[in-house]
C-alpha cells in the first residue's frame, strides 16, 4: 500500500478514487511518565516517553487507516494528513485520514 501526503503518486496515475478512509487512536497519559516529564520541565530536553507514546498512536493511527483502504481494495491512499485533539484532562485523539484511490 502506498501512503504519501501529496495529492497524486509520482509517476503513476489515479484511475479511481473511492473516497476517505479515515484512523484513530485515544490515549491516556500515563502516571509514570507525567512525573519524569515534571522532571524534564526542571532541566530542560525531549520528553522520551511522550515521543513514544505519539510514535506509537500515529503508527496505529496510519495502520487502521490503511485497513480500511485496503477493505475498498485500494491500491493508495494519498493527501494524508495527521490530526490531535485533547478528549479529557489526561487523553488526547490522534487522527489521520486520507483518499483512498485505485492507481493505473
């Protein structure tokens, strides 16, 4: 399955679109985390676990997106985009969806 941000697949041609396919994820923060990342606030640096944590949810994100392309028997799902969102206090949604098309 090709997965690309632009609107069209270089060098190949779009002979079918069959509509958005859409994937998402919500998760909840973790205790653990929260307390190291109020330590990194002190001194400064990447908050590790919460680059995961977001690593992970577009990982799984992008692959139920590509599920439901493939349920339409697409051959590509182009113009991705990514979206979050805050649900609650200690969750938040990512998003990401796309056009799923047949290519020639």
């Amino acid at each position: 399955m090709i997965v690309v941000n632009t609107e069209e697949v270089p060098g190949r041609q779009i002979t079918q679109v069959l509509g958005l396919v859409q994937g998402n994820t919500i998760r909840a923060k973790h205790a653990g985390r929260d307390i190291m990342a109020g330590f990194k606030n002190l001194v400064g640096g990447e908050l590790k676990g919460y680059t995961e944590l977001l690593t992970e949810s577009r990982r799984q994100a992008t692959e139920r997106m590509m599920q439901q392309a493939q349920q339409l028997g697409a051959d590509a799902v182009v113009n991705v985009r990514f979206t979050t969102s805050a649900i609650t206090g200690g969750a938040a949604e990512l998003y990401a969806y796309g056009t799923a098309v047949k290519l020639g």
